[in-house]
C-alpha cells in the first residue's frame, strides 16, 4: 500500500508523542466514523433549525425613543407593516449597525428573511417626534 494514502497522525501515549507509532487500521476506521457522525449531527441540526414556527402577529406602538424588542427563540425571518404615515426605522440585533437598518414608510411592508434563526432582537424608533402603529409577523427557528 502506498504511503500517500494513509493520513499522517501524530499518536499521543501518556502525554507524550510516540514516533513512528502505528495505528490500528481498526481504531482509525472508528475515529473517521465517530468524526463523521459528529459532523452529520451537526448538519441534522442546522437543518432542522431552518424548518420555521409561525409567530402569532405582534402589535407594538412605536415612538421616537428606541424599542428594543428580545426574541427567544430567535426569528428566521420576519414581515413590519407600518399601519400609519409616520415612517420608522427598524434594525436587526445591534442597533449600533447601520448595515442592518431599513426605513418604513407609512403604509410600506419590510421583511427580512435570514433563512437561519439568527434574528435575537428587533429594534424600533419613529422619526422625530411621530408615533407610528406597526404589526410584526415573525417565522421563529430552533436554536442548533
């Protein structure tokens, strides 16, 4: 058999390396299934974490102060209708990025779709002295 097909391995006794230690073709054939069916649970579990529990709607009446709503478990994703005409700013777990930030007209729907539940917290503040109505209809995930 050819030295190019069999993996390097460092064996550890005791603490210290052994060189030139060989592996039981058996023992490294459980080590690889034993990675495998680590690597497969994991996959198993994003998978399911994508399959979405619809939210019942939330109301909220949002002013020009910031409203930090915390979602547990975190959304998936998530529909806004602003249902007056004062228009509002929305972000998305840190209300510090402006990466994540979206203005909704009055009237307008805004939805985010992270296909994975990452969504931990919305943020909500009207312009300037406004008051807007909004309705919020989220998708939550399970955490992985």
């Amino acid at each position: 058999m050819s030295n190019d097909l069999v993996p390097q391995v460092e064996v550890v006794q005791n603490g210290q390396i052994m060189p030139n230690a060989r592996v039981d073709p058996a023992v490294a054939q459980f080590i690889m299934s034993a990675a495998m069916a680590a690597q497969l649970v994991k996959m198993r579990k994003l998978q399911e974490s994508q399959v979405p529990v619809t939210v019942k709607p939330r109301k909220y009446t949002v002013t020009d102060s910031v409203q930090e709503i915390m979602l547990s478990p975190p959304w998936i994703s998530f529909s806004l209708v602003n249902a007056t005409t004062a228009p509002i700013s929305v972000w998305i777990n840190d209300e510090s990025d402006p990466l994540q930030e979206g203005m909704v007209l009055g009237g307008e729907l805004f939805s985010i779709d992270m296909k994975f539940p990452v969504i931990h917290s919305l943020y909500l503040k009207a312009e300037s002295g406004g008051t807007s109505i909004v309705r919020v209809y989220g998708k939550e995930g399970k955490e992985g």
